[in-house]
C-alpha cells in the first residue's frame, strides 16, 4: 500500500503519481489521505489499480476514470466519476448531483443517496445507488443502467434514449417521454447481476423498469407539449 | 456565483469560536469569490438596544466624533464600536429610526449595512482572508452567522455590491446565483418605495423579502415567495435574529451542502468549507432539496 | 364600365414592408407543418459589420511598409497563461468548431489538410474526434461541449487545446435539435445514440453552471491531461463584457467569442436571426474586460461570425482580437453553395448562396452531409488544398492592410487605425466616423 497525503502532496503530484502508474504496474494500492473535499482528486487515471480515498472529495473525484477502482470511504462531491470510460467507483456515503454524468462504461456503485441529476447523460456506464437520487436524474441518459434500490425524485429519465432504470422505491414523477416499461427476464438478469458486481443484497424481482418511450425521437407536432 | 456558508450553533459552549470557524469556511471559499467577501455575525445583544453596523470610504474622518454628534442629535446615550471601515453603533431600541434618519445628514458619506438588537454586517472588496483579517472576524463569537464569497457577474465589484444585503431589522441574506428578472422587479419596488441602491440582482432579492414581510408575510411565507417570482437560479441563506433559513430554486443547479450535529447546523457551496468543524467525520450532511423552504431557530 | 368610371384612377398593389412574402410564406409553412423551420449557417438578415470599417493607410503622418519586402509578422502564440505547451500558429485565421457528423469525413479530412498546410488550427465539434480529423491536423483543438458525444481522456489528451464551449454566436443559451436524416451508422455509434433519430442537445453543460463551477471544471481538465494543452472558452456573443471576464475569472487560456453571424449545423432560424449581438458589436467590451483584468494579449482573444477577408482579419485585429476563426467561410471555400451545383440546388428548391438546409444530409456539394455519394463528391486532397490558397490569400490580404497602415506585425493594428462609414458602425466598434475623432458616446476631442 502506497499513500498519498494531500496535507503535505499536492494534488497535481498526487494526480501525476497515479496517471503514470499506466506504464509502471507495480504499485497497485493507493491510499490517499486528507482528502478534505478537494476537486479532482484521481481524475484521468488509466491502469488497473485500487486506489483508496480516505474522506470526502469535492467535485469530480474519478472524473474520466479507466481501469481503475476508486474507493470513497466518506461522501463524494458533484460530477463523481464524470465521463467514466471503464473501472469502478465507489462511494461509501452520499454522492451530490451530476454522479456518474456523462459516463461511458465502468461501474459506479454509491452506498448512500445520489442527489439531483444522477446518470444525467449518462452513455453507458452503469450505476447502482443503495439509497435515494434526487429529481432530473437519469436526464437525456443514452446508455447504460441506472439501478436505484430506494426512491428517485421528480422527472426521472426526462428525454431519455436508451439507458435503463431500475427502481426499487417510488418515483416522485417522471419526465416527458420515460415510461414504466415490462420487466422481462434477461432485465431481471442484467440487474440481479448489476446488483451482485455492486455487492448490495437486493432482490431484483422488487424493482421496476423504466425506459425511453421514443415518443420524441422523431419530431411530431402531436407530442410538441413534450419538448 | 458565488460561495455561500453559514453556521448555526446549538451548542452555547461553541459561541466564542463561531468567528473563527466562519472565517476558516469563509476562506475555503475563496476560489468560488475571489472578488469580495462579507459576514453577518448574530451576537447576543441587549434588547432594549440596538446595533446600526455602518460603513465609510473616510472611516477616519466620518467616525471621529460620531457617536457623540448622533447622541447629541437623537437625545439619547451611543455607544460606539469600531472595525477597520465599519463601526457599531449601540443606541436605545426605540431610537432606531430616529437614528438612521439623524444619519443621513449628520454623515452623508455612511452606508448603514445592518440594524438590529443582534446582528452586524461587515463586507469589503477584496480577498476573503483580507476581509476576515481586515475586521478580525476570526475572533468575534455569536450564536450564528452567514459568510459570502463573491464572484461578480454582472454588476460591478464594490462594497456596495457585496453580500450579506439586510433585508430588514435583524434580517440579511446571501445568494449564489443569477436572477433573470431582476430588473423588472427593481423597477416594481422602487414604485412600492423599497429602496434599492445598486444593480445587484441580489439586492432586489433582499428587497423582494423586505417587501413581502412589510406587506404582512413572515420570513418563511416570503421565502416561498421568491419560487414563484424570482427567475433564474439561486440558492439564498437567509439570517434572522434567532435563526437562519435556506431556499434552492426549482433547478437547483447551484451546489448546496448541510450538515447538522447537536452541536450545530451547517451551510457550505462546498463540503470543502464544513471540513474543519468539530465532529463534521459524524455529522448528518445532506444537500437541501429544490423548491424547499429549511429554517432553524434557536 | 361608362367614361366617368374609367377615368378613375386605379391603386396599384401594394406589399406591405410588415408581412412580406418571404413572412407570408413562412406563416403558411408554420402553419401547415406545426414545427418551427430549422436551418444551418449564420444570420442572414444585414447588421453592422466589418464592412462599414475602413482603414486609414499611412502617408505623410505615418509611414507604410514596403508590400511583399518589409516584413509583415502573422505569427500568433495561444495558450500563454497556464498551458505547458501554447498553440503557435503561423497565420491568425484558425478553423472554428464543426463537427463530423454535420460535415462529412472527407470535409473534415480536408479541413485538417488545408488548416495544416497554412499552419493553423482546426476543431473538433459536436461529436467527438475522428482518427482521419486527428491524423491531417497538425493542430487540433478538442471541443468539449454540453452533449459530450465522443468525449474520452485518450483523445483529450490527443488535443493540442481543448475548448469548453459554452455556447455559439447562432445560437447563444440555446441547445437544439439535429433531425434524424444525418445520424448515419458511424456518427450513431460515435454518439452512442440510435441511428436515424432527431439528437436533441441540452443547452447547458451537464455537471456544471456558471462561472464557480466552470473554474473547478477547468481544474479537472487540466488535472487529466497534466496542465499540458490551452483551455479555451467559447461563448456567443450577447454580455461579452461579462462572459468574457467571468472566463478569464474561472481560468481560460484563451477566450473564443463567435458573434451572431457565426454558423450552425442546424437550430432554429427564430434563433439564428434574433438572438445575439453582431461580432462587430462584440469586440470592443471584450478587449476592455481583458484590459480591465491586465491580461489583454496574456489570455487571447479568438473572434469569430463572419469573417470572409483579410480586410475582415485585419479589421477584427484592430479592434484587439488576437485571432480570427472561419467557419462558413471555411466551407464555401471548399465548394459549399457552389453555383456548378445550380441545377441540384434548384431540385432542392433553393439557388446557389441561399442552399442553408445543412441538416437535411443532402448537400450537393457534398459537404455537410452523411450521404457517401455525396460525400465523395468532396476530394480531400483538393478540398485542402483550396483551403489552403484561400488561407493564403486571407493572409496576404491582412497583411497588405497592415503594411500600409505601417505594421510590421498584424497584432500592432490598432482601434485608431479605423474609421467607421455609418453611425452604427461607429457606435457599436467605438470607431470615429469617418472624417470626425467622434462616435455616438464619445465627446470630440477637436484634435
């Protein structure tokens, strides 16, 4: 175990030492300490290494992130794992809004609640939130899971395409074009094992699946309200 | 844009640090408002007095004899206590009005940022651990206090310009954001005789509480107002005498964080700024809802 | 009909300068399809511009520089503030943000082709960098924007800039909507969206909101490619005083500032012709919030919307630009609107310099389109190579102007080397008219 101390290591050293690790394997864990809610912390990695946070980060903590598994023992700021390509991330507390945003593979499992606007334009990647995510969330999702074993706020999967949302809790509303959708069997796989990679005990018979009406995919004057 | 923080004790025995752990928030804030910075502090106060926090470009030459021209001029005992640009002046409750009105001939030149039995106002322009250092913030205590960092988009960078705004007796606010309708509700205040002196979106914010709590609404019925007419984005913290409240639009883009122990309630645009308070590793920390009033009191 | 009446004068019809026929005839289309028309390029309607700008040659006060002898600098460095390794560019006319996707793969192959060979910049746009794009372009910026269709750390590091686009002179604040026809198989999967469908793009960022956010934002980028490539950040111009300063304040290298003549793919004509201040209105309150901030020349200044000449280069230079982009013009010179392609454009229901429908995919010139026979219709090697002559000739042409106004570097024009020929004009570039020291706002000096 290597550690990284952000009181005394800055944090462009602190990024470089782990981005270089693509071509000098070796070191495989990282523990960075005294985290204190500072932004980019781990951002652009790119090698299969653990890397530990020992606190809370600010904004996009993991942004970009390939390869790499991204531990956060305290809560993560806006734009956790932002644009994540492979790899995964995971937050022991709350993540705030924008978590997973952007994001085009990799797993992103948060323990806690997920605030406003979790998986928002999300393009692959897949996210498992234990708690609850708060309103626009899932908002113009493309691609990619979004499994939320508690309750989502307001206008859920607003203007979605084709990312799939799987909620075991209520939905406060959804937005235009998002509908509850069957869930047939391979659904129940794809989540019982999104569900077993994210390590939470969940039954995914108690959720339900919501997706894309494709009502706006192609403009139509009857659905111009919608817009 | 903007950062915001606000501390909430509940915990008597941390009243004599709430100045120093404002100001360590305050300054983590830096980054989000580089421009200028300024606090609200609530201090136990007399309530048979009252506190007019003033401010002057020639503090030397406006505060000389201040407090014995206004006591001369109000019949009344003032008390004066003076930081750096700003001074408090302490005079009987009653003699408020009287007092604010002596002022404006007595000294032209004064900015009354705040009146009120408990709080005080001190903002400048300049770098947030300037303007803590500048009025040593760090060593005042209270039993709340709210702190802003600006960043200024629109209008222009001076003390004027600055946050906390009062909003009435005892009332400030700080706002992150940026109103979209500010103007056309500047010119409707006006009309209603509020007064409003800069082209701060924020200030016609404050304006908009002033208003609506003179017309009969209380601070949380006021809050709810701005949801309805106030458009764009914010999130506001608002300081009360024994009590402070927050409010995100519907959007709620702008960052908001709480924290709450017995000990206290905290606010931060970032959990950066919550990072040095006591027990914050245990605290409850969550992100205030949109469209939802919070308010805590003492 | 007897003598008495026919001795009455008749009216003679008159349009009304209100409902036009062009406003007459978009009434009728709105009303029978029940969607508002979407176009590309730029405002059409007349504004001030660069155009009503002269330049004051040198004579006895001043003296001129010997043309084609004495030497006349168009290098220009970008990227100085923060950025390890600035942009240097031979000439100052770069290539502004299009995407592949709403231009074909040869298009951007000869865009990089023809902005290298010039030795300037290209752009990526609204859909990720192509292999072909990265390999012709010896300099190229990534745009990183709302939609973030493509984006990814390899390519980001690939970049020589990168550029946060806030928003387009076509269409400040506004996102938008691309119809289906172009969402080929490629630009589908490049998108992560299903093919054939009309791509609704959002109008602001996805995890962040104004200029508090914009400087963590920046961070982080800088952070994943190593503080290496400029940041630069685009807005359209309608506060460029403030947008300006507020992205110097969150931390930009560079600042793109594209008035409302610049193009787009496709958006909304309402939005096209209404929104937005013209790039000659834009110039002057962005020189002075960087002067304001002491970093006027420290952060450049690219401007963009209209710009056709080296008369249009050299003017936006004299106002205090450090750069110019092309983008519509960029195209023409390739063969866009081109009058060999009359007949197809009358099929298409339009003539040669009106043919504004890029959305549509069936662009004869074969540029903005996904359609590989019309595609191929464009030879990248000749499409470069036009460009190139026409960046030369844009160069030379700023060059001539500076010459004789006495500047052995294009970046020493200066306001006072202007005169402005309307009132407006005048106004909006803080330019005395012609024959005055006076412009509307300014009081006379008498010399």
């Amino acid at each position: 175990m290597q550690t990284l101390d952000l009181a005394t290591t800055s944090l462009r050293e602190m990024n470089a030492t782990l981005q270089a690790q693509k071509d000098q394997t070796n070191a495989t864990q990282w523990s960075i300490e005294n985290p204190r809610g500072a932004h980019a912390i781990a951002v652009g990695l790119d090698a299969p290494i653990e890397v530990t946070v020992r606190g809370s980060t600010g904004y996009y903590c993991a942004g970009m992130n390939k390869q790499a598994t991204v531990h956060v023992t305290g809560s993560a700021g806006p734009g956790v794992a932002e644009n994540m390509m492979s790899g995964t991330v995971i937050i022991e507390g709350d993540a705030s809004q924008y978590a997973g945003a952007t994001g085009r593979g990799g797993l992103l499992v948060i323990k806690g609640n997920a605030a406003s606007r979790c998986g928002i334009s999300m393009k692959g990647i897949d996210i498992v939130v234990q708690g609850n995510i708060g309103h626009m969330s899932a908002f113009m999702g493309q691609a990619g899971n979004l499994v939320v074993c508690g309750d989502a706020g307001d206008a859920l999967g607003d203007s979605l395409y084709e990312a799939r949302l799987f909620v075991r809790g209520s939905v406060k509303s959804l937005g235009a074009d998002c509908i509850e959708k069957e869930m047939r069997p391979e659904h129940l796989e794809i989540l019982r094992a999104l569900l077993e990679r994210a390590g939470i005990d969940a039954k995914p018979e108690e959720f339900r699946r919501y997706g894309s009406a494709r009502k706006l995919y192609n403009f139509d004057i009857d659905n111009a309200a919608a817009y | 844009m903007c950062g915001i923080v606000g501390l909430f004790l509940k915990d008597k025995s941390l009243e004599p640090r709430l100045g120093q752990l404002l100001t360590e928030m305050l300054v983590t804030m830096t980054d989000r408002g580089p421009d200028s910075a300024g606090i609200a502090i609530y201090r136990g106060g007399d309530a048979a007095l009252s506190k007019l926090t003033v401010q002057s470009d020639q503090a030397d030459a406006d505060f000389a004899t201040l407090a014995a021209d206004l006591g001369a001029e109000i019949g009344a005992d003032v008390s004066m206590r003076r930081a750096d640009s700003h001074a408090v002046l302490s005079l009987p409750a009653d003699k408020a009005q009287d007092a604010r009105a002596a002022l404006a001939t007595l000294r032209p030149g004064l900015r009354i940022m705040s009146d009120g039995a408990n709080v005080e106002i001190y903002k400048s322009v300049g770098l947030p651990k300037d303007v803590a250092a500048r009025f040593d913030l760090a060593a005042m205590s209270g039993t709340h206090g709210i702190g802003h960092t600006r960043m200024a988009t629109e209008s222009a960078v001076t003390t004027q310009g600055a946050h906390p705004f009062s909003t009435g007796s005892d009332q400030c606010l700080v706002h992150n954001g940026s109103l979209s309708n500010h103007n056309n509700w500047r010119r409707k205040l006006k009309r209603e005789g509020v007064r409003i002196e800069s082209q701060n979106d924020t200030e016609v914010g404050a304006a908009y509480l002033t208003w609506k709590m003179q017309k009969g609404a209380s601070l949380g019925e006021a809050l709810e107002g701005t949801l309805q007419d106030l458009d764009g984005f914010f999130t506001f913290v608002v300081g009360t005498k024994d009590g402070f409240g927050v409010v995100r639009d519907p959007i709620a883009c702008k960052p908001a964080v709480m924290a709450e122990t017995d000990q206290y309630v905290a606010f931060g645009s970032e959990y950066r700024a919550l990072v040095n308070l006591p027990g914050i590793e245990a605290a409850r920390v969550w992100e205030p809802e949109p469209a939802t009033v919070y308010f805590w009191s003492h | 009909m007897n003598d008495h009446d026919k001795r009455i004068p008749q009216t003679v019809p008159i349009q009304s300068a209100t409902f036009t026929n062009p406003i007459n005839a978009e009434i009728r289309r709105a009303a029978a399809t029940g969607i508002y028309d979407i176009r590309g390029g730029g405002a059409k309607r007349r504004v001030p511009h660069f155009d009503d700008l002269l330049f004051l040659g040198a004579s006895i006060s001043r003296y001129p520089l010997e043309g084609y002898r004495e030497k006349c600098d168009t290098r220009v460095t970008l990227g100085t503030r923060f950025a390890k390794k600035p942009i240097e560019l031979d000439i100052p006319i770069t290539i502004a943000g299009m995407s592949f996707g709403a231009l074909s793969a040869q298009a951007k192959e000869a865009l990089g082709r023809g902005a290298s060979a010039a030795g300037t910049s290209t752009t990526t746009g609204d859909g990720g960098m192509t292999p072909e794009e990265r390999g012709h372009s010896t300099k190229l910026v990534y745009q990183y924007l709302p939609s973030r269709y493509g984006m990814n750390p390899d390519d980001l590091r690939r970049a020589d800039a990168i550029e946060i686009v806030v928003g387009q002179g076509a269409k400040p604040g506004g996102g938008g909507m691309l119809l289906g026809q172009k969402i080929s198989d490629r630009v589908a999967e490049m998108r992560t969206l299903p093919k054939g469908i009309d791509q609704r793009s959002a109008c602001r960022h996805p995890d962040w909101t104004g200029p508090d956010d914009l400087e963590i934002k920046i961070l982080e980028l800088r952070e994943i490619t190593g503080w290496q490539a400029p940041i630069y950040v685009k807005v359209g111009g309608t506060r460029p005083y403030y947008d300006v300063a507020l992205a110097v304040k969150a931390g930009a290298d560079v600042v793109v500032l594209d008035g409302m003549q610049g193009g787009t793919a496709a958006t909304q004509d309402v939005f096209i012709e209404n929104v937005g201040l013209p790039t000659l209105a834009c110039i002057r309150p962005a020189v002075r919030a960087l002067q304001d901030l002491g970093l006027h020349r420290e952060v450049q200044l690219i401007v963009s919307g209209g710009i056709r000449t080296g008369a249009d280069v050299a003017k936006a230079m004299a106002l205090g630009a450090d750069a110019v982009a092309i983008g519509t013009a960029a195209l023409i010179a390739l063969g866009d609107n081109d009058p060999k392609w009359e007949a197809e454009y009358q099929k298409l229901g339009t003539t040669t310099g009106a043919y504004d429908d890029w959305h549509e995919g069936r662009d004869p010139a074969g540029i903005t389109t996904q359609d590989p026979d019309l595609a191929a219709r464009l030879d990248p090697i000749e499409g470069g190579r036009r460009l190139r002559n026409y960046l030369k000739v844009m160069t030379l042409e700023a060059q001539t102007i500076a010459r004789a106004c006495g500047h052995n570097h294009l970046h020493n024009l200066e306001p006072e080397d202007l005169c402005a020929l309307t009132m407006e004009a005048a106004a909006m570039a803080q330019i005395p008219l012609a024959g005055t020291d006076w412009y509307p706002g300014k009081p006379g000096t008498s010399y």
